[in-house]
C-alpha cells in the first residue's frame, strides 16, 4: 500500500516516461517526413532537368532542320538564278550568298538565345528544390537527460516529502 506522496513520485515518473516515448515517436514520424519531403523534391528537379535537357534536344533539332532548310533554299536560288543566265553570275552568288549567311546568322541568334533561356530554366529548376529543402522544418529529439532530470526532481520531492512511506528514517507504528 502506498500513499500520496508515493503516487505522486509514481505518476511523475510514468509521466515522464511516457511524455519521452510520445516525443520520441512524433521526432521519428517526422524525421520519416522530412526524408520522403526532401525525396520528392529530389525527384521534382530531376523531373525538371530532364525535361529542360529534351527541350534542348530539340532545340538542337529544329536549328538543325533550320540551317538544312536554308542550305536547300540557297541551293535553289542559286542553281534558279544560274539557269535563267541573265546577269553577272559572281554578283548573283554574293546576293545569294548574303541573305543566306543573314538566315544562318538569324538562326544562330535564335538558337542562343533558346540556350540561354534553358540554363535560366536549369537555375529556377535548383532554386525551386532549394526552396523545397527550406521549407522542411527540422525536428529535434527528445532529451533524454532532461527526461533523467525531471525523473530525480520527482525523486527529490519525495524525498522531501515528510509524509512520505519509505526511506522514511521515523519509524512509524
């Protein structure tokens, strides 16, 4: 049989222990959280990358097929300008060869400028996960020597306790 003060001292430490393990199982849920949180925005920027890196295949293609396309052109109106034999043929070949090499030039600025564009496309793409990283809250684990200290400021206050049932130097009838 045990009074007061034993109770007391009984519950302070069950609640202690109790109040160590709940902190000590949120502190795991959200450790697994922050892992699967920081996962996911792994994944979101290489999802990101991978999309920026087909964008700029085919940015690759298409200037590519540009350039192909204007070579064909030029061949076209040179060979058209040749046969139809009228004129100085040197001062055709320059006029062609002109606006030929403004097209290419034309498609090479476009060409940068889709590059450009991705790497800023690459950077937002890092950023974004940086800010995903930020927003994980950490989580802090319990002390366990807080919980050992609030364990003997229990033990302490029984032993305080004049009423209390053992270690009790009175004897009692």
């Amino acid at each position: 049989m045990c009074g007061i003060p034993e109770a007391q001292m009984a519950l302070a430490v069950f609640s202690t222990v109790a109040k160590f393990q709940n902190e000590s199982a949120v502190h795991q849920r959200n450790t697994a959280a922050n892992e699967v949180s920081m996962q996911n925005a792994n994944q979101a920027y290489l999802n990101d990358l991978s999309k920026i890196d087909n964008e700029s295949s085919r940015a690759t293609q298409a200037k590519a097929l540009a350039e192909l396309t204007a070579r064909q052109e030029l061949t076209k109106n040179q060979a058209m300008a040749l046969n139809s034999g009228f004129g100085n043929s040197l001062r055709v070949m320059q006029d062609l060869g002109g606006e030929h090499d403004l097209g290419f030039s034309q498609i090479a600025f476009d060409f940068e400028a889709d590059m450009l564009s991705l790497q800023g496309s690459e950077d937002d793409a890092y950023a974004s996960m940086h800010r995903n990283y930020a927003n994980i809250r950490t989580s802090d684990a319990p002390s366990l020597i807080g919980s050992g200290l609030q364990i003997a400021s229990a033990g302490l206050d029984y032993g305080s306790n004049p009423n209390r049932r053992f270690f009790n130097k009175k004897k009692t009838k």
